[in-house]
C-alpha cells in the first residue's frame, strides 16, 4: 500500500500563484514526477484566476475562517472568503481521492500557509497561524507543514539516503 501527498502546485514549478509566477523545489517535484505527491492549488480550484490581487485572512487565521469569524479579503476589500473555501473543498476532495496522509504547503498563504500568515493588513507583517486549506485538513487529520518544515520529516531519516528516497520510504506503509 501507498501513502500520497498533496503538494502546493506552485512549489513544484506551476504558475499558479498570485503574481502569476511559482517556485521550484527540485526534491518536492520529483516526487510529483514519481507519482508520489498530487499538485493541487487551492485558489485556482476554488475559482481564481492568475495572477490576481494578493488576499489575506483578516480577522482570524484558516480556522476562523471555517467557523465563521474571519474573513479572507483582498488589497482592495473585496471579500475573496467563498473562493477560499471553495478551494479549500476541492483540495480536500483530491486528498480523500487519493488516499493522502500528508500535504507540503506554501507557507504564508492565506490557503496554505501551515504555521505562519499574514496578518491581513497587507503591511507584510506575520502571525503564527494557517490558512484555510490547511485548516480544513488539519481537521481532516491529514498531516500538514511546508516548504519550509518538510525537512523535518526527511530528517527522521536516519538511513543516509538521499531526502527523496527518504520520503518515498516514508510514504509506504
């Protein structure tokens, strides 16, 4: 048997994110390239186009978003909150399709931000805190960090091989 990852698409090279560009993480997209992990992006499953303009959790963080009590509004004031939790939905969706125990996300993304957001003044400034796709799979009991933390699971490793065979070890059961 075999466990999946969903993987924020735009750290394995999509252009996907607000300003219309992505990331390369060469070990995460390996693992995309061996079948191992999923891409998905939230915000363009949940209806947003690319680029678009930057959007925050104000009042809150991703749970607060769940329950009601925060919203997620643009640079502009427009409240982006449903598309939010569109996206959130669908991930989701993907994750239980494939089986997935564990997503690498973008952290600081009002979506998949894992530990750290913005605080929604769109002042640059940080709080601890998740977005709403993390949230949700959170509460799904799926596993969640980022691009920055994966490197703590890889660690675990202690066989000596390389980090992408370390995860590929990790993810069957």
């Amino acid at each position: 048997m075999f466990r999946m990852i969903i993987i924020s698409a735009c750290l394995v090279g999509e252009k996907c994110r607000y300003t219309g560009d992505g990331f390369d993480y060469p070990t995460l997209r390996q693992l995309v390239e061996e079948g191992l992990a999923i891409p998905v992006c939230p915000e363009v499953l949940g209806g947003l186009p690319v680029p678009r303009v930057p959007s925050e959790i104000k009042g809150g963080n991703g749970f607060d978003v769940l329950d009601g009590k925060a919203q997620v509004k643009t640079n502009q004031g427009a409240d982006n909150t449903a598309a939010f939790m569109c996206g959130a939905a669908e991930v989701l969706v993907v994750a239980q399709q494939y089986g997935a125990c564990m997503a690498i996300l973008k952290e600081r993304s009002p979506s998949c931000g894992s530990k750290m957001i913005y605080d929604g003044t769109f002042t640059d400034h940080r709080i601890p805190g998740c977005g709403c796709t993390a949230a949700l799979l959170m509460r799904e009991g799926i596993r969640v960090c980022s691009e920055e933390s994966y490197s703590v699971l890889r660690n675990k490793c202690t066989t000596g091989k390389p980090p992408v065979i370390c995860l590929r070890d990790w993810l069957r059961v």
